[in-house]
C-alpha cells in the first residue's frame, strides 16, 4: 500500500515522470493535443499561458525543419527553448580508430627520447639535431590526444551566443543571426605508418562571418544530423 499523503522532491517527481513516459513510449505510439498539454500543465500547477506559448514555438520549430531523431545513446547534450539553445559535446570515446595514432605518438616520442640520450653522450651538439622531431612528436600528442579530453559548450541567445573549448582551447562570442549551420567535410590529420596526411571527415560546420568552426568531428553520423537539424530550427525562429 502506498501512503497518499507522501510527498514528493522536484527531483523524485522529474524521475517518475520521465520513467511513465518513456513506459508509455514503449507501450506504442501515442499522440496528444493542445489541450492534452493544457490539462497536464494545470495538474502540475504549470501556468497554462507559458505552456501554451512553449507549445507555439515547439510547433514552429518543428514546422521549419524536419527534426532529425535524438540518438537514444548519445552523450551530447542539448537543451532547446524559445530564447537558449544549450548544447555540450563531450570528448570522444577512446577506440581503436582515436587510440592507434596517440600510441604512435607516444612510440616516436619514445624513440627520440632514446636517440637524444644516446647521442648526448657523443656531443652536447648532437641532440640539437633531435629538436624537430621532438616538436613533431609533440604536435602529434597533442593533435591526436585533445579530442579525448576536449569538451565543446556551444550556448546561444536571441542576440547572441559563446562557443568555448576546454582545456586548452578558444573562446569565441558569437552573433547569433550570423550563424549557418550544415554537414560537411572538414579536414583531419590521420597517422598512416611514419606518414600524417590529411583526411576530409563529416562534421556539424558552423559558419560565422569568415570564418569555419566544426562540431561532433568523430561523431555519428546520426548525432551530427541531430545536432544539425536542432541548430537549423532554432536558429529559424530566432
């Protein structure tokens, strides 16, 4: 038996609910209309105006551009309202494909590392010579090693947004009527034996006045037309 009088935390409410919904989703499809939310609204002691002008830019949103499914596993997150868009990418996945050229980079800087010490027992000349290639094995750590500890927070406004990477990455202010989103290439540096080449990978672009910023680089390619079909809605209908 359940105590009726019990109460309830924001927190405990949040989750029940989430877990009935998702219950129902797997039960079947099932659709709602504006007065289905406007009843659900009221019971949750919800202002019946503000829910139904989130529904009116749902709806618009929604209209403007075909939204492409949330990834169920996905570890992006996103958060859309009428006036913010919020979104963080975390670091990517350590795998096979992102793991075989940091292990190269470390392999090179092991070497060199034992060529210099070797050689500065001839001349304190000789590792001078090592200097490049302790700069390229550096470059490589660092080109191959971010993007798994790298996260993106990309938040935008009416008037405008901020786009910062950390560690060691930019902060940029945006104007947000000056933003294009779409999916396109973006060039990459791929480790082949002793040789790094470029590489054209899809990404998330965004475009700002001059100049480029790719999102979701390594991503899916279902996260990246989320992610793409999110921005291109709400950007219409700021």
């Amino acid at each position: 038996m359940t105590d009726d009088g019990a109460k309830l935390s924001h927190d405990e409410l949040v989750a029940i609910l989430k877990e009935s919904a998702e219950l129902e989703a797997r039960r079947g499809a099932a659709t709602f209309d504006r007065q289905d939310l406007l009843d659900a609204a009221k019971e949750l002691g919800i202002d019946g105006k503000a829910a139904s002008d989130i529904l009116e830019a749902h709806l618009a949103r929604r209209a403007s551009v075909v939204l492409a499914p949330r990834p169920f596993d996905t570890r992006i997150e996103l958060t859309v309202t009428s006036d913010q868009l919020s979104l963080t990418v975390p670091p990517l996945r350590p795998t096979r494909r992102t793991l075989a050229p940091l292990g190269f980079a470390v392999f090179w800087l092991g070497f060199i590392a034992f060529w210099t010490v070797g050689a500065a027992q001839g001349s304190a000349v000789f590792p001078l010579f090592s200097t490049p290639f302790w700069a390229a094995g550096i470059a490589m750590l660092a080109r191959f090693s971010l993007p798994l500890v790298q996260r993106t927070r990309l938040t935008l406004g009416r008037d405008g947004g901020e786009l910062t990477v950390t560690p060691l990455g930019k902060r940029r202010k945006l104007r947000t009527s000056e933003l294009r989103v779409s999916i396109g290439d973006k060039l990459r540096m791929r480790q082949e034996g002793l040789e790094v080449r470029e590489q054209a990978t899809p990404a998330v672009l965004l475009e700002h006045g001059v100049e480029t910023v790719a999102l979701l680089d390594g991503f899916s390619p279902q996260e990246q037309r989320w992610i793409e079909s999110e921005l291109k809605a709400w950007l219409a209908n700021t």
